[in-house]
C-alpha cells in the first residue's frame, strides 16, 4: 500500500509559468499543481533553494501580477520543490 497522505489542503493541476526571485538571479519555471497554501515548482537548476528558504515568486499569466511572499517546505532534487504561501513580507 501508499504512504500516507499528509496534504493539509487538495492539489488542482494548473500548468503555468512562475518567475522566481532567487538570490543568485530571476529564473523562469513551471508550476506543477496548486493548492489554497501553496504550489509545486518544477526545477532542476543547480541552485535549488534550501528547505525553509523564504523567496518571492510571480505568475506570468497576467501582466501585472502581484508578487507572492512563499517559503520552500519540501525539495525533490533534480524535480521541483514544494511552496507554502506565507502572509508576512520576505
């Protein structure tokens, strides 16, 4: 059998691009799926940021769009990495 589910909140599918405000730079990456206290990142760049990390992300679906306060809480190395969204600035 699987292990057991520990996801707080249901994942939806949502390919979109999300530009990420990293320390070493900008980089643009795909968001996986999405949830009301997060988002998983497709990433297998080098500078994976690290477990408790606060960073800034943006979607790119609108011009405009607000930049989001998020802290890594989960790294796949060579994958992604997993994003809870936090209400406090970075």
């Amino acid at each position: 059998m699987g292990g057991e589910e520990r996801r707080k909140s249901v994942r939806f599918p949502h390919r979109v691009k999300v530009k990420l405000f990293l320390e070493h730079g900008n980089v643009t990456v795909e968001a996986l799926d999405f949830s009301e206290i997060g988002m998983y990142l497709i990433y297998n760049g080098d500078l994976t940021p690290l477990i408790n990390s606060l960073i800034k992300l943006q979607l790119q679906e609108h011009k405009d769009a607000q930049i989001i306060n998020v802290r890594v809480i989960r790294v796949e190395p060579g994958k992604g990495f997993a994003v809870e969204f936090q209400e406090t600035a970075v």
